[in-house]
C-alpha cells in the first residue's frame, strides 16, 4: 500500500513523524509492504511551486493508495487564485471524499465526565452550506448588496443516499444502531429529503435500529447521554459542529481521528487544526495521526479484502487504548510523555505483541 504523507503546519510535522514511525513498525509486523512518499502541501508548497496544493501532487495522490494530511493554517489563505487554496478542501473535493468519519469514545485511564461512550459522526462532506463547485461564482455565498449576503445551502439526493449508505454500512459493523440528524422542523425540503433517503435506505439494514433528532435537541441529548448513540449521520455543518462537541466530551481534541472516504481514494486527517500554540514544544497528541491513519490501514482493507490490514488497524486501535490506561500518553490524556515518547513507547508496545 502506497501512502501519500503530507506533514502540514504547526503540530502536524511532529505528530506526523510519530505517526509514520508507527506505521513502519505495524508495516513490519503485519507484512503490509506499507510505501509512505512524503511531499508538501500549505506553505512549504506555496513557498516553492507558488501554490499550497499542486495537480501534479493530486497526480501523484490519486495514484497512490491513501494520503495522509497534516493540519494546515489556512487563516492568512485568502486567495485561490494566487495559489493560496486550501488542501483539505482541495483534495476532498478532487478526490470526491463525500464521507467524513469521525469517531469519538471515552479511553479507560482518563476522566469520563459523561460517563463512557463510543460513537461515530459521519459527516457528508461534499456539499451543504459549504458546496460550491456547481455553483458558477465559486462560492457559495453571495453579496446581493453591501448589506445583504445570501448563503446558500445544497442538498442533492445522490449525495443523501451515499452518506446514508456509508452510516448504515459502518452501524452493520458496530451496534447497528442509526441517529439522524437534520433541522427538518425549518429546512422542510432540503433536510426533509435529507431524512426521506436515510429513512429509504434504512429499508435495505433492517437489523438496524433508526431514530432521528432534530440538531439544536441533539446538541442537549450528546451532552446528557452520549452513551445512547452508535452512529450519527449528518449533513455538512450539523456534522462539522457536532463532531467537535463529540470530540471534545471524549476528552481531548488530541484523540479526534478522522477518514475522509469516497469510493475509489481516502484521506486520513485529525480533526483537530495546526494549534500553533503548542507547536514545537513535543507536546502535542500524535494519537489523533495515528488513529487516522489506522482508520486509512482498515479502509484499504475492507475495500480489497485484505485481512491483514484490518488486523493491523485493530492493532493499532488497542495498543492506543492500552497506552492512555498506561499512562503512556501526552499531558492532555493524563499521561507525562512528550510526542516523540509516546510515539515511541507506541511502538515498543506493538512489537511486543
Ligand atoms: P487552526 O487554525 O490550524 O485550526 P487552532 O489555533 O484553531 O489552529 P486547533 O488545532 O484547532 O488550534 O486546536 C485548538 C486547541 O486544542 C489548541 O490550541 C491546542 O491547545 C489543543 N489541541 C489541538 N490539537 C491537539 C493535540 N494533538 N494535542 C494536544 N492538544 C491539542
Ligand atoms: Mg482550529
């Protein structure tokens, strides 16, 4: 499996190091033959092609198996056309990256504010409030006069039905189990259609149990209980708000892994930023890297039937359970390690396996 790796600004080239000392030494034990191709995206790229994301690196992305983003500080991005785009947005798009897959669960070892939990947003990714490429401006926010702007939201049914099918196919391998959530009460046809495919294709997963939540509720009910949810699924920002607040309650940003899949690529990113504040102090959480890039090993698993992958993500998942329960973890999980520490004492956990 080739891996496209891309360290980013802040925090990623650290965590991002951490995280590739763990993928050869899973690389290693479970036979994966894993091939990680380090390049540049962001500033670096700015700074040397005059552009953060080149074709010639979506050339080189798409020819691999899996990329690897790190976090970018994209606040002083403003203009795409002097090569200042974001990457993340960028390859989502170009790679029709539609599902974003963000779980969130307590660790044993760590306060549990909420009690224990486990559960997983899935986040459609490709249109909503932040669509734009059939929009012929570019954006889809529009200045009608000085005063009034008009955002505009899109809602399409292929997309509805892909991110629906996602959910259900990923609660057939939990606890099968499906929350919608949507803001039908006001958004009637777009969320109203967005509640009408969940619903259809939950016809085709009897075995699993469907509920939905109306968004502004659902914010209380996660905080109260989220023990009562399995899988989430939403549309864009409900999702991208909804899974901080997720990612948060399991106690730290630095424990948010993140997919984004489509049908042939996908790309694996924490969901947290670049956290200047904490970068270059190796203090920062590689959990967060290293769990997405485990979810990357189980994605090219699944879809080529490849039991050693999942067998490594497995892997991967438990050793960092067991290393939070150890203590062999960063300050913000209640553990004394430094970054380079806890990737290593990561990887000394594996190979004792
Ligand atoms: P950006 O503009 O790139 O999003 P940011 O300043 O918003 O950067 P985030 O990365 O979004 O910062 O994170 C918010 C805060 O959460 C950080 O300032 C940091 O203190 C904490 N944090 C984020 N990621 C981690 C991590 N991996 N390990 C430890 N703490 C983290
Ligand atoms: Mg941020």
């Amino acid at each position: 499996m080739k891996i496209v790796v891309l360290p980013g600004d802040g925090i990623g080239p650290e965590t991002m190091a951490a995280t590739t000392q763990i993928l050869r030494t899973i690389s290693d034990l479970f036979g994966l033959g894993l091939d990680l191709v380090h390049d540049m995206a962001g500033h670096d790229s700015l700074k040397l092609h005059g552009a953060t994301v080149t074709e010639a690196l979506l050339e080189k992305v798409k020819s691999a198996d899996g990329l690897l983003l790190g976090p970018m500080a994209t606040y002083d991005f403003k203009d795409e056309s002097k090569g200042e785009i974001n990457p993340s947005k960028y390859f989502r798009k170009e790679l029709d990256l539609y599902a974003n897959i963000r779980p969130a669960r307590t660790y044993k070892g760590m306060k549990a504010r909420l009690g224990e939990f486990d559960l997983v947003v899935v986040r459609e990714n490709t249109e909503g409030f932040y669509a734009d490429r059939n929009i012929e401006s570019g954006s889809s926010e529009m200045l009608i006069t000085p005063d009034v702007v008009v955002s505009l939201r899109r809602i399409t049914r292929k997309c509805c039905e892909r991110i629906a099918r996602s959910a259900f196919n990923l609660a057939m391998s939990r606890n099968r189990h499906v929350s919608i959530v949507h803001k039908a009460n006001v958004l009637k046809i777009g969320d109203g259609m967005f509640i009408d495919i969940c619903r259809d294709v939950a016809r085709e997963f009897p075995e699993v149990k469907v509920d939905d939540f109306i968004v502004d509720a659902m914010m209380a009910h996660v905080v109260r209980a989220p023990q009562r949810f399995d899988v989430i699924v939403t549309t864009n920002m409900f999702g991208d708000i909804l899974s901080d607040l997720t990612a948060e309650l399991s106690g730290s940003l630095g424990l948010g892994g993140s997919l984004n899949a489509g049908d042939r690529y996908a790309m694996g990113q924490a969901a947290h930023g670049s956290a200047p504040d904490i970068a270059g102090k190796d203090i920062a959480n590689p959990f967060s890297v290293i769990l997405s890039a485990a979810m990357l090993l189980n994605w090219h698993g699944q879809k080529n039937n490849k039991a050693e992958f999942l067998s490594a993500g497995k892997a991967i998942f438990d050793g960092v359970a067991h290393a939070i329960e150890a203590g062999e973890a960063t300050k913000d999980v209640g553990g004394k390690l430094g970054t380079k520490e806890t990737g290593a004492a990561l990887a000394r956990r594996l190979s004792n396996l």
